[in-house]
C-alpha cells in the first residue's frame, strides 16, 4: 500500500491565481505529454550495429497513465470503463449495485460523448474566458493537454456448480451470494430539453454554450438545476480547472458568490481533487493531503470543508490501522489509524474486489490430484492451481509459458478453461472482450462466467472496477490465477490490484525462475533490480544511437524502421514497433507518425487524416490500445482491420477521439505487446520524468531487436537506479488481509 510521498504527488497542479489556489490533483497515473525542450548535445552518431549496448541505453518517460487516460476521449478520472455491466437487482448486494450503477454511468457518458456536436475552435465566435474554457476542455478530449494559460505550476510536495474434474475435492462452504444479473441496458441521453437548460445557465455564466451536450451528459437531466445551486459542478466536466469553474461561478452567481470558503465550492474541490487522483492510480487519499490541497485552492478551513463533504456524501472516509494490531493486554493503548477518503465508485469497487478474492481464497480445503500432469514447464504452478482457488505468479515475458501449460493441463482434464489478457494474444481473449461477452466462454444463467479456472495474464494491468467486475463473475468453485510481471507500468485507472494483492499475501505467490533469454532478456532484467547493465550483444540484439536533438531523433527513427532494421534483421518495416514517452512534443508520437506515415505509406489523408494502409491504434476506452490498420471509409465510418483479422468499424464522429496513427506509442500503449523488433526513442526534453518501470516497460517490448535513439545522456541510468514506480494509495491490501484472515480463524 502504497502512502506519505505518493499521495503528497497526488495533488501536484494547482493554477495559482487569486483565488490562493496552489496545488491539486493533476495528470494521469503518469506523466503529461512531452513538450519541446532543449536536448543535450550527444557526441557520435550510431546506426544498427555501430553501437553496442551499453549503461548510456537512455529514455525518457512521459507517457503512462495521464496519456493512456487521454487516449479515451476525454474519460473523466482516467478510468477505463469496463464491460458487462450488470443490471441492478432487488436483491443485489449494496456494493455491487454501487458497482453496476457506476458501470452504467460511465457506458452512458461514453456513448453521449460520440453524439455531441463538433468542436468549436477556441477564438471563433468565443473570446476571453469563454474560448479559454472551451479550449482547455477539447485538448483534454482530444488527448492532448490543456493551453498553457491554465496549466498548473507545480505545487509543493450462490449454488456451487459441479467440479468437473475426475478426482474428488472437498470444498470449503461458499458464502451466501447473490448472482451477478445479466447486463442491463444502456441509460438514455439527456433529452434536448435538458440540454437547452444547461445551455441557458452556461451563457449566463459566460461559459461556452457548445459545452451543454456534455455538461448535461455528464451531470444528467437536472444539469441545469445543479450549475445553478452550485456552479463549482462545473468541475465535473473533464477538463475544466478551478480557476475557469470559479470565474464562472462569479459570473453567474454574482453578489451571492461568498468567496474560495463557500461550502458548495469546497465541495466540488473535494470531488475534482479525488477525481484527478483516480487519474494517477490512487483509490483513495490521505486527509492531511487532501486538507493541504484544499488549503493551497484558498479553502480557508481545510478540515471543517472535508468534514462536511464526507458528511454530505460527498466523498467516503475510511479509518485504516497503522502498524501491527494493539494486544488486548494493552487496555491503554488505542491502534493508531489513518483517515482516507475517496470517492465511492473507487471504495466500493475495491471493498467488492477484496470480498471476491477472499472468497476465492477460501475456496478448496484439499487438493486436487493432478500430479500427473505436473512435469515440465509450469510443474509447480499447476501443483499450486491444484489446491487453491486463488493463485499469484509473477515473472517474465518468458514466463507465460508457465500459466500456458496450467491451461492446457487444465484442459486435458476436463476444466473449462480461458486465458484472458490485456492486449490481444495467441490462444488468449482480451479481459475487455470477455466482461462484455464478445469473446469468451459466455456467461451461465446466474450471470456468472462458464468456466472452472481463469487464468489473467497481464494482472498488473487490471483497475479496481476492471478487477471487480471480472472476480464477482467468477463462479464459486473455480479457481483463478493472476499472473504478470511486477515490474511493469501499473494500470491505466486507479488501484494497483497485482501488487496489492502480492503484498497482502492472502493467497500462495509463485515466482517463475525461467529467465527472459538473449541480450534484451539479460538488458531488461537488470533493469528490474535498478541496474543498467553493459550486455554483449554480438548478433547486434541491442544497439544505441546517439542523438543531439529531437529532430535528429526523428530522422535516425524513420532511418531505421524503414531501413536499417529491415536490412540488418530482415524484420518487415510493419513488424518494427517505435515507443516514446509522450504523445506531444517534438520526438513525441505525433511528431513520430507524421514523419513515418510519410515515408512508408504517404498519402493525403482523405479519411479524417487516414489512407488506406495506415497503421494505426484504436482506443475504444481509458487503457486500452488496439493495434489496427485502415482498410476504408464509408458513411458508417472508419473500418479498420484488428491484430487477430476482426473487422472494426469506428463512427466517424468518434473517428479524431478514438484512432490515432500506430507506428509510434507509448510504453503504456505498447504493454501486453511485443514485436519483433522495437526503437525505443528517448528525447533529452523528458529526461526529467524517466522511471524504471517505463525504462523496463519500453525495452521489454522487443523480441529480436531492441533499438534505443538515446537522447538523454546520463538521466537513463540515474532514473533505472534511482527512479521507482510512483507509488499509489489504496486500501485492498489492508482489506484483502483482514477478510482472509477473518476467514481462517472461523471454526470449521
């Protein structure tokens, strides 16, 4: 669990302005776009083959989960929504009604947003504080970041089925549950009527009318009402700031408006800065941090305006115990605790995840008997999977043989089985595809997934509404397996469930001792431990080019996807996968893709900036990244032609917030991927924001060839040694332990 520090960078960004608003909750579960920067001159120029691998291997990080979040067209909070969502019944329990509800929120905001009218450039027809408003909001939803006026500086720190396997088993009594109803129906649009009032109150308050589709989209029919009870709402609507809500609110309120103490602004403040936090991971923040924020947003009694907020419902608070538990012998001393607060789709989201996995955890009392089965690769992982219906395995890329073999042992003994991954994979459906039952065993009559064992690859990928979603579906009986590498960049929405649930130790945790081969394997295990190793790459595996600056970073990248590599390797152009840390910038992806798009499938563009042939990433929701590439364009939009072969036909209003070109990604886009070969590109202008997981992540996406246009000089190295993971705070870990360990001391 992550604490202190982490939450303290969860409110960042605050405008400073009149208003004393410092510092509030910013950016993704990662960093912002690459800007432009100057970049360290680089000495020597380098090719495939005239460098070898070396501690100067450099990169910079800016992509993570801000862009992943960027990528959804404007998500608000950065989650993903997902799937199969369950339709409320009379007798569903309270957190997973909260769960379904907030599942159907987010399907009906997604779905409204594809509707509304185009965008209005900022300027034209707007000026002053109303384009400015208009301006922030579009670059949230096109994925790129707000104008420069308004960013932040930075602030100071049921009946259990039948097993269907030959041995006998005993089982423990699965609790009561209720079953998980079939999905329900998406809610309806705002009606016009709706809109027409929300479009009312926003000229009133000098804010642009065009925003009224969304705004009464993501408030719902009574928008209007609530703008003019409490205009600070406002906040709701991604990417709008502090500043622009409280020039709006003085505009519309007028006299009324009693200043930054105002109870309905402290409150707003509360859900945006909450909400910002969901955006870098975090389920939940400390009170002090939140208090502190408040106070730097002008708020002149912090803790008075949290407490009314959490009395309002506002947000929820949690006491957690801090350090081991007090004896009962100690009558006078109380357990320290800490107060968290959060918002309570997230909070109830991971009190419903932890009874899931605790219920999986208590599943069996005695083994099956598959030793047979047990030889080879994955031997003790299918031994382990044989007696607990809750197991963790962690390793490498090399290591997915292990839960590959469980699966296929599994099979051959009757199991209905699914391997489920993030990304599309051989013998694999995605987790987005089988929550929504697209792909997939399907679901039973009581709403639950057909199957006797789930094995999740790419577990460090899964938020907490993902996560809680895909555990509840799990019938009791089966058994589940997560499996991923503990390294990785951490998951697009909030939560860290993988290494929440490893650090909770509910459950037997294997580590797979078979090691990532050849130079890239040895290169990115180095990585992991805060090394960066000189590796002897004699087949030119790992090769560095220096470079003195962005546009030397971008010619030396084209020079080798469509060239070098392809020579050097005989790996097709297509094959060659770029990853940078940002979207924006210089050597970001867009940079990346103008230039690469014109050197290997130029064109004019004709489908919304697309041609035939282009290789692109379809981005249906916060997290999820789909390689594609453009086949044609009709009346019914963009179709393009998926990893697997499916067909994909994009609307063409969502065509600019869902499709991006794909030669070039971020590491967040790129993990649950590999190719056969990759240029990881590292502009000096992001040196500031390397960490080790995106340094591991960007490297360990290449098969054969691992390319790295180095740009950073020594703030590679420093960052893998010096740089984790950002940490996050939630609250599964302390809720897993203490439903696992209630269990075990009931009596039989």
């Amino acid at each position: 669990m992550a604490e202190g520090e982490g939450a303290a960078e969860a409110v960042a960004e605050g405008p400073a302005d009149a208003s004393a608003e410092g510092a509030a909750a910013s950016g993704g579960a990662g960093e912002p776009d690459g800007g432009p920067g100057a970049e360290p001159p680089v000495s020597g120029r380098g090719g495939v083959g005239e460098s070898p691998a070396g501690p100067n291997t450099g990169d910079t990080a800016t992509d993570g989960e801000a862009e992943a979040e960027a990528d959804a067209a404007g998500a608000t909070g950065g989650n993903a929504p997902a799937e199969g969502t369950a339709e409320a019944a009379p007798q569903l329990s309270e957190a997973a009604a909260e769960l379904a509800a907030q599942k159907i929120e987010r399907e009906r905001i997604a779905r409204r947003k594809a509707e509304r009218e185009a965008p209005v450039e900022a300027g034209a027809k707007l000026s002053g504080t109303a384009a400015d408003l208009l301006a922030a909001v579009r670059a949230v939803e096109s994925g790129g970041k707000p104008p420069a006026a308004f960013d932040a500086p930075p602030a100071p720190r049921r009946p259990e089925p039948a097993q269907t396997q030959p041995q006998t088993q005993t089982q423990a009594p699965a609790p009561a549950r209720t079953p998980v109803p079939a999905p329900a129906p998406q809610a309806d649009a705002p009606s016009p009527d709706a809109v027409q009032a929300v479009r009312a109150v926003l000229a009133r308050g000098g804010a642009p009318e065009s925003l009224a589709a969304q705004t009464a989209t993501t408030l719902g029919e009574d928008a209007a009402a609530q703008l003019a009870e409490s205009p600070w709402r406002l906040l709701a609507v991604a990417g709008v700031r502090p500043t622009q809500a409280d020039g709006f609110a003085r505009a519309l309120l007028g006299g009324e408006a009693t200043g930054p103490g105002d109870e309905r602004r402290a409150a707003a403040l509360v859900s945006w800065l909450l909400a910002q936090a969901a955006v870098k991971g975090h389920t939940v923040l400390e009170a002090p941090t939140l208090e502190s924020a408040l106070a730097q947003y002008g708020v002149p009694d912090p803790a008075e305006a949290l407490e009314a907020a959490v009395a309002e419902g506002t947000a929820l608070a949690f006491e957690e115990p801090v350090g081991p538990p007090v004896g009962a012998s100690a009558e006078d001393e109380e357990q320290p605790v800490r107060i968290l607060v959060g918002l309570e789709g997230s909070a109830m989201a991971e009190e419903s995840l932890a009874e899931g996995l605790a219920r999986l955890a208590n599943t069996f009392t005695d083994p099956a008997d598959w030793d047979k089965a047990a030889t080879g690769t994955g031997a003790e992982l299918i031994r382990t999977a044989a007696g607990h219906g809750l197991v963790a395995h962690t390793g490498g890329e090399a290591a997915r043989a292990e839960p590959r073999a469980l699966a296929v042992a599994a099979g051959e003994f009757g199991l209905r089985v699914c391997l489920a991954a993030h990304a599309p994979a051989e013998g694999a459906v995605t987790v987005a595809g089988l929550l929504a039952g697209a792909e997939g065993p399907g679901r039973d009559a009581d709403g639950q997934f057909a199957l006797d064992l789930l094995i999740v690859l790419d577990a460090p990928q899964l938020d907490v509404e993902t996560a809680a979603l895909l555990v509840e579906s799990v019938p009791d009986g089966a058994r589940l397996v997560l499996s991923g590498d503990p390294a990785v960049l951490g998951s697009a929405g909030p939560g860290r469930v993988f290494a929440d649930v490893l650090a909770a130790r509910a459950c037997p945790q294997l580590v797979s001792r078979i090691p990532d081969p050849g130079p890239i394997g040895e290169l990115v295990s180095g990585v992991g431990v805060g090394e960066l190793y000189q590796v002897d790459a004699p087949g030119k595996e790992v090769v560095i080019v220096p470079v003195r600056d962005a546009g030397e970073a971008v010619h030396r990248t084209v020079q080798l996807v469509a060239e070098s590599v392809p020579r050097a390797f005989g790996i097709p152009a297509d094959a060659v996968q770029v990853i940078t840390p940002g979207h924006g910038g210089p050597a970001g992806t867009r940079a990346l893709n103008a230039a690469l798009k014109e050197r290997l499938n130029p064109g004019p563009g004709r489908f919304g900036g697309f041609d035939p042939g282009d290789r692109v990433v379809h981005v249906p929701s916060a997290g999820r990244a789909l390689p594609a590439r453009v086949v044609s364009a009709d009346a019914q939009g963009l179709h393009l032609a998926g990893a697997t072969g499916a067909r994909i036909v994009v609307p063409k209003e969502r065509v600019e917030a869902q499709v991006r070109h794909g030669w070039a990604v971020t590491a967040h886009q790129a993990v649950g991927s590999r190719w056969p070969a990759a240029v990881v590109v590292l502009p000096g202008d992001a040196a500031q924001a390397l960490s080790r997981d995106w340094v591991y992540t960007a490297f360990g996406r290449a098969e054969r060839h691992l390319s790295v246009v180095h740009g950073v000089d020594q703030a590679l190295p420093r960052a893998v040694a010096e740089v984790p993971a950002k940490p996050r705070t939630t609250r599964l870990t302390a809720l897993l332990r203490t439903l696992v360990q209630s269990a075990a001391a009931q009596p039989e």
